[in-house]
C-alpha cells in the first residue's frame, strides 16, 4: 500500500511537469461512412459521420494491399494527436513497419486530452466527446466491413492511448483478445492527477469526464479495480526508468514538455507499471512488461517497443 501512495505521488508531480460494472451498450448507432480516401495501396481514410458524437472523425488504416480476412489492432495515440494523421505515422515508421503484414492497424484522428472515453458532459473546449461509444460501437462494424476485418481486435496505444486501451479492455472485455500500453498508467489510482491536471492544460474541464475525484465512474474504468476482467487476454506493458538512453537526440515531433521533462514523467509512469504488475500477480494473471534501464516519455522508444510488442500482440491475434 505504501509504495503505491509513493508511486502515486511520484506519477502526480511527473503529470504536473506535463502538462465495477462492465459498460453498458450503448444505443445502437447509425453511424455513416461519408466517404473513403485511398491514400496509398496499403493506407486508406475514412471520413464517419458519429451518431455518438454529433461530428466527423476520420480514421486512417493501414491494411494489406491484397484480399482476405484479417485481424484488426487499434493503436491510439497520445495526449496531442497529431493533425491530418496519427502521430503514429508522422513520428514513427509503423507504416513500412506494418506493410506486409496481415492485419489492419487502425488509426483514430483527433480526441485531444479525451482519454478516448465517453464523458458525462459537452465541454465548451472539446466539445462533445463519446469516444467510447465511437471505438467500441461505431467502428468496429464499419473497420470489418470496409476492410475485411474478421472479428479479432486488439488495442494499444502509448501514453493517454495505453492507459485508455487498457480501460475500454477491461470495460469491453469481449471485444479485444490483447492489450498494449507503451509508456501508460492503467491504475486510475495513481494517473489520476496527472489525468486531472492534463485536461485542465489543454483548456478543457476535467471534471466534465468522470466527474470529480471521488466520482464512483472513476472506479467504475479503472482498470487495476477491474483487472480480473483482462484474465485470459494477451497484455504487453513497456517502461523506461527516466533516464536518458540512445534517442534524446533525435528530432521527433516531440511535445514540448516531453523534451524538457520527458524524464520525469516515465519515472511516474514506471512506478505505476510497477504498481499494477503486482496487481496482475496478485490475481495470477500473465502479461509481458518490458522495463528498459534508459528511456524517456518519447517517440522513438515508443517505436521501439512497437516493434518489441508485435510478436506478443500479433501473435494473439493471429497477425
């Protein structure tokens, strides 16, 4: 219990530098594919119209050039998400990375500070954001339709997108076999000053997404609270420990504050991995976490364990 207070406050003053029902289903949605951009033979947009969130959000994919049922992975991106493409692709090289492989990564647009989830109130910066509703409902049918998904998903991403990917897995248990977050804080617990304070930096009210801290829809996605709901899937975890390593030198479209503060922030984010893999072991439940001595909270050690993930996540899914 202590080391968890300690990884909590670690993780909060980090998060400062920066800036127990499953869920219910939502209404059925008639949400509409506007139309599909071809962008290249292995990556494609599409523009949806959201029944759930009253706007349209595009959706990149990048999917095998030829014909044939397939796996589907959605990696989410960070806080920031890149403008007119995932920052997947504008800072690393999952493209070339993913071409020839037998499954479609799928690329959401926008959702700054949304923490892809479904908040409980419009908000006059954001909007209104249901991005669960979007990922889990909308999507899906759509993704499998227009590029021959098969019903197997994973979910991944780093940062925001991995302490979300881990939330709408175990809030959705049926719809993913494998999880990865790189560089994410899946214990609500611990990221939640940091969650709190990130949305308050980027303009908007955080309090309009769970309410407030003792709000009990904060337990109610909390993927430590709930983790007996990830046994039997495939769960990767990656962490460096802050200190600098082979990429500070790299230009990347880094944040600013991942520059000067990057450190800090995966020393919080390592304390909270930490955290939560002794509460996977507590309930007995396998998963791969790979904590790198060097590393900072940054795009070039997030296309590294992209890289060192894909054995364990495509291998889930039969990718």
């Amino acid at each position: 219990m202590r080391r968890r207070v300690v990884a909590a406050a670690i993780f909060a003053i980090a998060a400062s530098l920066l800036s127990p029902v499953l869920a219910s289903p939502p209404t059925a949605s008639a949400a509409q594919v506007l139309r599909v951009d071809d962008l290249g033979p292995t990556r494609s947009a599409l523009f949806i119209d959201s029944t759930a969130m009253g706007r349209t959000i595009q959706v990149q994919v990048l999917h095998p050039a030829g014909g044939g049922a397939r796996p589907s992975y959605y990696l989410l991106d960070g806080l920031d998400p890149g403008a007119g493409q995932s920052t997947w692709t504008n800072a690393t090289d999952a493209e070339p990375f993913f071409g020839g492989k037998n499954v479609n990564v799928v690329l959401p647009m926008g959702g700054q500070a949304s923490y892809y989830t479904d908040w409980i109130a419009d908000d006059p910066r954001f909007g209104r954001y249901k991005w669960e509703t979007f990922l889990t409902q909308e999507l899906p049918p759509i993704i499998d339709s227009y590029f021959a998904g098969n019903g197997v998903n994973a979910i991944g991403g780093l940062s925001m997108g991995g302490t979300a990917a881990f939330v709408l897995a175990v809030r959705h248990p049926n719809l993913y076999r494998a999880v990865a977050g790189y560089s994410a804080c899946p214990d609500l617990t611990i990221a939640q000053g940091g969650m709190l304070f990130s949305i308050a930096n980027r303009g908007g009210n955080p309090f309009n997404m769970w309410g407030g801290p003792a709000d009990p829809a904060w337990a109610a996605h909390n993927p430590a609270i709930l983790a007996d709901r990830l046994r039997g899937k495939t769960l990767y975890l990656s962490t460096g420990t802050g200190l600098p390593g082979p990429h500070e030198l790299e230009i990347k479209p880094q944040l600013p504050e991942n520059i000067f503060f990057g450190g800090p922030i995966e020393v919080g984010v390592n304390a909270c991995v930490t955290a939560f893999e002794q509460r996977l072991r507590e309930l007995s439940i396998p998963a791969r976490i790979d904590h790198s001595p060097v590393g900072t909270h940054s795009w070039s050690y997030w296309q590294d364990t992209l890289h060192e993930s894909w054995p364990t996540i495509g291998g889930a899914i039969g990718a």
